[in-house]
C-alpha cells in the first residue's frame, strides 16, 4: 500500500529524505513540516506540556503516535502502548527506541485490545477527524470506552471550523453545518502518491455532542497561545 507520508518520516528519521514531503488539494501543494511537527522532543517542561501530562496515566495507548514523540516521554512514567497504521511509522519508533511500537488502527480497537486494557488515551495530530462524521466519532469514542477503564482519561485534539481562516488551511472546504467543516489533501513523496484523506473538522460542541451515550464527557477545552487559533485540545473524562 502506498504510504508517502510513513516513507518521508522514516527516511527522515534516517537522514536518506531527499525530497519534500507534499501537501496537495488539486493545483494547490505546500511542503509538510516533519522535523518541528514530528522529531521535536516532548519536555514535559512547558506549560502545555503539563497541562498534558496531568491528565494522562498509564498504561497510557497512544493513538496514531507518529514518529514517537509522546511515547518516548511517557514509557519513562509508566506502560505506554503506542499504534500506527504505517509500518513506515512503527519501524521509525522502534528505531527511536520506542519500546512497544504496534501497527494498528485507532479505528478498530476493540478488535486489538480487551476490555479495560487502558487507564487514559492520547490522541494527538488532529487524526480524529479520519473519523469522518459525527457518528463515526462517536463510534470512536465508544469503541474507545471499552478499552479503557472506568475512571479513564484521554486527551485528543481537532480544528475549530468556527476560528478557521479558509485561505490559509489547504484543502478546506465549509459546510453549511455550524461547527462543521471538512478537509481534504493527499501526501506526495519522492513520486509516491497517497490516498485522499478525507478530515472531519469538528467544533468543541460537536465534540460534546458526540460524547452522549459513549460513557465520555469533556471536561476542558484549551486552545493553544495564539487565543485566535483553531486549534484546540480537549479533556475527556469517563462518567
């Protein structure tokens, strides 16, 4: 399966990546950041870092942990289970050292994981919009209740349609839903073209709305420094 992204990263991570890594919504490309987005080191030291790190616990899944950033700090506090779709991205941790790199799809969880297997979950790079709809989310955080235990934690994150400049997000595109909107965008790299993905961008309230009857309730929504941002974190907590 084509996977340029996962590629880019590991040949990254290696120091062989020669060409950019590429963004595309038809005519329109930018070059995908990977060193700041995906190599920078997680301190714990900061405030968002903290702010992070008091709500999670272990052991601690780690939901489409890219290239290992978060997993690499939290295995030192307690069992940290990260997974990715891309071999790609699971050979790039274990390379890090991340100690229990999985392939797997935070989309089918209770396929991979028992019941109550896990005290909090992360996450973290907006991949919960591949959840594609508000029932799609919900179905997430459902399957996600179930593989967690009852007094869980998770911290997971998404853009703000409401706070959105469409100019400067490739690939966006409205809808005439308040708190909704989508976005959509193939990775290219060395010749190497990807699937279109397809992201549901869900407001904070669309993410509450989601939650009823899934057994999660979010507790806190935090935007980052810029307060015009679209990007925001949220808190859930098991009820």
């Amino acid at each position: 399966m084509s996977d340029p992204f996962g590629r880019a990263v590991l040949d990254h991570h290696r120091g062989e990546r020669d060409d950019p890594l590429i963004q595309r919504d038809g005519e329109q490309a930018r070059e995908h950041p990977i060193e700041g987005f995906y190599f920078t080191e997680f301190t714990g030291e900061s405030d968002a870092d903290r702010w992070l790190e008091s709500r999670l616990d272990g052991p601690l899944l780690d939901l489409g942990a890219g290239a290992g950033r978060h997993a690499l700090y939290f295995q030192e506090q307690f069992e940290t289970v990260p997974i990715e779709v891309s071999d790609h991205l699971v050979r790039t941790m274990r390379e890090r050292g991340v100690e229990d790199a999985r392939e797997g799809d935070m989309f089918a969880l209770r396929e991979q994981f028992d019941r109550d297997r896990f005290r909090s979950a992360l996450a973290i790079g907006t991949q919960l919009g591949l959840a594609g709809s508000i029932a799609g989310l919900r179905r997430f955080l459902g399957d996600l209740a179930h593989v967690t235990t009852p007094d869980a934690t998770a911290v997971t994150d998404c853009y703000d349609p409401e706070r959105i400049v469409p100019e400067e997000m490739l690939g966006y595109r409205e809808d005439p839903t308040p708190g909704l909107a989508s976005r959509v965008m193939t990775f290219e790299y060395d010749d190497d073209v990807g699937e279109t993905l397809l992201f549901r961008l869900f407001g904070p309230e669309k993410v509450r709305e989601a939650t009823v009857g899934t057994g999660w309730e979010v507790t806190e929504v935090r935007y980052g420094s810029d307060e015009n941002a679209p990007h925001y974190r949220v808190a859930l907590e098991k009820i």
